[in-house]
C-alpha cells in the first residue's frame, strides 16, 4: 500500500466500523418500528446530525476550502438519493426475515456490485486480485442465501439485502462522481432527501410513526452508521476510487457479525461459518490488493 494511501484507508476503515452499528442495532428497534418508516428515520438522522454538524464547523471557520455541488452533479445527486431511498428500504424489509449476523456478512456484496459498477460504466481497471476477492464474495453471499441446502430454495430476506447492495453499488459510484466535492453537504443532501423519500413511502403505505423512545435512538443510529460513516467514506473515495475504498469497507460486516452474537446470543448453523472463512479470504484478497497490481484491461 502506497503511504500517500493510509489517511484514505484510515477514513474507510472507520467509515466501515460505524456503520458496523446498524445491522444489529436497526434489528432491535424493529421491534417497535415499521421497516420503511425505519430507513427514512436512518437517514433523517444523518441529515440533521450532519447539518448541526455543518453548523459548528462554519461557526469555527472551518471547511470554507471544500468544493460545492455544481449543476452537472445534478443528474449523480437524483441518483443518489433514489437508491438511497430503495437500499435501505430493501435492507430493514430484509432485516425482519433474517438474522441480523447474515445481514451483516451479506452487506459484503455491496463490494461485488460496486466494483462491477466502476468497471462496466465508469471503467476503473479492476485486478486479477479483486477479480477472485469478488468470485469468493459472490460464492459466500450464495451459500448464506440458501434457506434450506436440500431443497435449494432461496431465503426472500437474503435476496432482499443482496438487492439492497446492489443499489448501494450503483449509488456508491454516484457519490464516487461527487467525491471531490464537500463531504458534508452530499451527506446531507443524500440524508434529507433520501429520509423524507423513505419516510413519505412508509407512511402512504400505512406504517405508523413510532414512539419517541424509539425514534430518537433511530436518529441517533442514522447520525453516527449513516451520517459520519458516509461522510468519511467520500473522503476515502477521493484518493482510493469506488473498488478500493468498498474493499477496505468489507471490514463492516465483520465487526457487525460480532456485534450481532454478543447482542443476541444465537449461534448460526455450520453454512454460516463456512460462509464467514469464504468471505474473510475475499475481503482479505481485496483489501491487500497491491495498487500497481497487474489489472485486467
């Protein structure tokens, strides 16, 4: 790794860490809030924290450096805040149907789609490296897929994460468009209009509100797994391009994992383990990629 690399790698990695907090965190406050109503609190969350955060930033005049979003961002920040509507969406629905640890180690396809993305559309050199890190990736997701090995039979809440990743895919490569604009303000678009489309849906579709005991934690959850992760994922993009900061992020799942059996105490069954090993030498293969690696034309 190129040491002019290691302050974008740092801000992936602790991009990756908070949002680590969502997928067991979010499962507990499904218990008292509807799934779409829950995506758009998320992301309200991010919003708002990240405005206040703005806020406290230009009272001590600071970030007057950082670019703004000019017209031609315009058609990546509808994007943006389209698939930010449907990932997370897709993601909670998921979420009520599996156990928080698969959903965890599925957001790792978020890397796959990502990287295919860059390459088909915006033709970043994906290596041979990254080329077998994905076939692994892609393996594990299906083996965590299956709901019952005998029957082949595909789990509906598996098959809903994946569908989530591969709008984070393509809305990674949006924001990836922005990334040398001002972090904060994208988060904050991506946090209000992504918030208010998931809230709106939720509500016309007969989800109630909840209760301020759960809807302040749900803020608080957004703020810190969506808003600051967010906002230290662009600057890692900035440097390290849309396929390598996604490889370093694959970090997330696994400390979400972690997260999800000390919270919940339930020990998944053999196919998850053997998915783990398959996914950890994915990620590993990923993240250790060489930046001069020989690549795929």
């Amino acid at each position: 790794m190129d040491k002019r690399d290691i302050p974008q790698v740092f801000f992936a990695v602790l991009a990756a860490a908070l949002y680590a907090l969502n997928a067991p965190f979010s499962k507990l406050l499904l218990r008292d809030v509807a799934p779409t109503v829950m995506a758009g609190l998320l992301y309200l969350g991010a919003g708002a924290g990240m405005l206040l955060l703005g806020a406290v930033r230009k009272g001590l005049g600071k970030g007057g450096g950082e670019a703004r979003l000019t017209r031609k961002d315009l058609p990546y920040t509808i994007g943006m805040v389209v698939l930010d509507i449907a990932a997370p969406v897709l993601l909670m629905a998921g979420l009520t149907l599996t156990a928080p640890e698969n959903v965890s180690l599925l957001n790792n396809f978020e890397i796959v789609a990502t990287s295919l993305i860059a390459r088909a559309v915006f033709k970043e050199k994906i290596s041979r490296r990254l080329w077998l890190a994905i076939g692994l990736i892609t393996l594990s997701s299906l083996i965590l897929s299956f709901e019952d090995s005998k029957s082949l039979q595909f789990s509906v809440g598996s098959m809903l994460v994946l569908l989530a990743c591969v709008c984070w895919g393509f809305e990674n490569n949006c924001t990836r468009m922005m990334s040398q604009s001002d972090p904060l303000e994208i988060v904050v678009i991506k946090g209000f209009g992504s918030g208010l489309g998931s809230l709106a849906l939720g509500l016309a579709v007969g989800e109630p509100l909840p209760a301020v005991k759960a809807l302040l934690p749900a803020l608080i959850l957004g703020f810190v797994a969506y808003g600051l992760s967010i906002f230290f994922y662009v600057y890692a993009q900035r440097g390290l391009g849309a396929a390598r900061t996604s490889a370093y992020y694959a970090v997330a799942p696994f400390i979400g994992v972690g997260l999800s059996l000390i919270i919940f105490r339930e020990l998944p069954g053999p196919a998850f383990f053997l998915a783990l090993l398959v996914m950890a030498a994915g990620v590993y293969i990923a993240s250790v990629e060489p930046k001069g690696g020989k690549t795929i034309p």
